[in-house]
C-alpha cells in the first residue's frame, strides 16, 4: 500500500510538472509605462502598423490618442490607415470568417486584452510582454512560428523581422526518476533590425499602450482618488477638532 502510494504521488507529480510544461513558461515582469508620453506614442503606432491588420480595438476611438499628447493631425498622417474620420473605432476589414479560414480562429479584440489576460502568473501586461518576446521558430507549425508562452498559438510571428530568430535552449534534469526539459534561455540565430535591449524596449512599450487602451481613463482615476483621500483626510480631521471644541466644556 505504502509503494502504491509512493508511486502515485511521484506520478501526479510528473503530470503536474508536464502540465506546467505545457502551459508555457512563467511571465515576465511588464515594464509600467503609464505615465510615459513618448512610450504610449510609440507603442501606437507600433500597434497600428503591427497588430491592426488582424486584430481590431473596436472599443477605441483614434481621437482618444489625444489623451496621450498626440495631435489630431498626427494621428490623421500616421495612424490613420483603415478610415479618413479621426472619430471613428480602430475597425479591421478583416472578417471574421476571413479569420478562421486564415488563422483557423478569429482574431480576437484587442481593446481590452491587457485587462483580460491576467492570471495566477501576474498581470495581462504581463502575460502579453512575455507572449511577445518569446516565439521561435517551428517548422511543424501551419504557420512556421510558435510560443513558450502560449504553445500551439495560431498568430504567426508578425514581428519577427525587427526580434530576429531564435530558439530556445532548454536544459535536461531528472525529477520523479523522469528526465524533464527546463527552459534555460534564448539563442539569437539570426539577427533583427533591432537589438535584443531595444526589441524588448519597444515590447514595453506596445504593451503599455495596451494597457492604456484597455483603461484610458486610469491616470485621470487615480490622481482623482488620490485628491479625494486627501480631502477626506482633512475633512476628518477638521471634524475631530470642531467635535473637540463643542464637547470640551462638557463634563
């Protein structure tokens, strides 16, 4: 009974340890590019040039981008590719069906993923920093690409030419008296337009716009709260002192 149990404990140990395998590897810290103008600028028009091919942010008007310091003019000249109306939503003419016969899944919105995607292994920046900076090459993908963080993604590699190629190094140990592959880290195999530094850089910078766009509205709601505390803060004290100044007389 003992050794039955034995066994069974180092198995579900085994299948743990291959689930987590499968599920990728643990999340990167998302840099936090909130109140940074240039890195929110910056991750727009990589977002626009990049991402909206495929994938809409059908929640997001481009006059919003004004709230990142950009003028109406700027986004009309280099932001504007899909529509000549300033107020209109980041749309994509891609279908939906178009999509699946593409990809063989619709590409999802992007208006909020940032909010979405979060889980036990941090935030959806979080997430989606890691998913961009870890794709490498694998011929028996459909679509010559695929992801540590999430294995088996249909999205190709859309941003390879400025990361390069690469593929990841991975190191054997024995858990459980099973042999295991531990991810290790990247070999560059051929180089990108940009450098590894400047690749993540500019990985931070995407995802902190997405970020933005999922809460547009975020910055203006904490400096807000922060005031309000403040106020309150006062409030409470003034009371505290009117109150002592009625009752002191009082016995």
């Amino acid at each position: 009974m003992k050794k039955f149990l034995l066994t069974l404990i180092a198995a579900l140990g085994f299948v743990a340890g291959a689930q987590a395998n499968e599920a990728g590897i643990s999340w990167d810290k998302a840099p936090n590019k909130s109140n940074d103008l240039v890195a929110l600028q910056h991750g727009a028009k990589l977002f626009v040039n990049y991402c909206l091919n495929c994938h809409a942010a059908a929640y997001m008007r481009y006059n919003r981008l004004t709230d990142i310091g950009l003028t109406a003019q700027q986004i009309k000249d280099n932001l504007m590719f899909a529509t000549d109306k300033v107020g209109d939503t980041m749309n994509v003419a891609i279908t939906a069906d178009q999509g699946k016969i593409l990809y063989g899944v619709n590409p999802p919105d992007l208006s909020v993923i940032a909010r979405s995607r979060s889980g036990a292994g941090g935030s959806g920046s979080d997430y989606i920093y890691t998913y961009l900076r870890t794709y490498y090459r694998d011929s028996s993908k459909a679509t010559g690409w695929n992801n540590l963080a999430y294995p088996n993604a249909a999205m190709p590699h859309v941003l390879w030419q400025l990361q390069g190629e690469r593929k990841p190094v991975y190191e054997e140990r024995e858990e459980h008296g099973h042999k295991v592959a531990l991810f290790k880290g990247w070999e560059q195999v051929t180089p990108g337009t940009m450098t590894p530094l400047k690749y993540d850089q500019s990985m931070g910078d995407l995802v902190g716009y997405l970020q933005w766009m999922a809460e547009p509205a975020r910055n203006t709601r904490v400096r807000t709260g922060v005031w309000v505390l403040m106020f309150l803060m006062l409030l409470t004290f003034a009371a505290w002192r009117l109150n002592a100044a009625f009752w002191k007389d009082v016995k």
